[in-house]
C-alpha cells in the first residue's frame, strides 16, 4: 500500500506495521504530521477523539516507528507539532532510537 502527499509516495510495508487504531487514523495521522498536511492531521485527530481513543493512540508508534509529534518535529511541521501538543501529545516522548520530538526538532 501506500499514500500519496504533494506528489510523494509513501510507502508502508503493512507486513511490518499493523495500524490497529479505528479506521487506520494513527497512520494517517502520523503520515499527516510527516508531511506538514495539518488538514489531514486535523481529520485523523477528529477520528480517534470521535472514537473516544485520542489519549490511547496520540502518543502511539507509526508505521517509521515514530509518533506524530516526533515526525512532526523530525520534518519541521511547526503547524502540526503545535497542533498535536494542543491536543495533548507527550513533549517529552522519544523516537525508536531515544531521541526526544525536542532533539528532533532542534536538529
């Protein structure tokens, strides 16, 4: 499978990563937050708060291993960094390899 954003393919290896998250919202969301796409973010969030699911998945592991904040941060979305934190995203959460969405944003 894959999504396509501005003419970019994504790819995801759906052998390796399940999105078990209501109607694969967590992917979306955190291939929204890759891509700076804050309108995309913004449904995705919609769908897990309509779900009553938003505190289980909003800090949860995407497809790169990463969540939303973290990818956010890792791509220089500000929008969607700042959008995610307001819905209550973790600040001090760490990608795969420990780095922190401050250390990913800083670098």
């Amino acid at each position: 499978g894959g999504w396509v954003s501005g003419g970019e393919q994504y790819d995801l290896d759906e052998d390796l990563w399940e999105d078990g998250s209501p109607g694969g919202a967590l992917g979306r969301l955190v291939r929204a937050a890759e891509a700076g796409d804050l309108g995309a973010l913004r449904l995705a969030l919609g769908s897990l708060q309509e779900a009553g699911v938003l505190s289980d998945w909003l800090d949860a592991p995407g497809p790169h291993g990463d969540s939303a904040l973290v990818a956010a941060c890792a791509h220089g979305a500000e929008e969607c960094a700042a959008e995610l934190l307001a819905a209550g995203a973790d600040p001090g959460q760490a990608d795969e390899d420990g780095a922190s969405a401050a250390a990913a944003a800083a670098a």
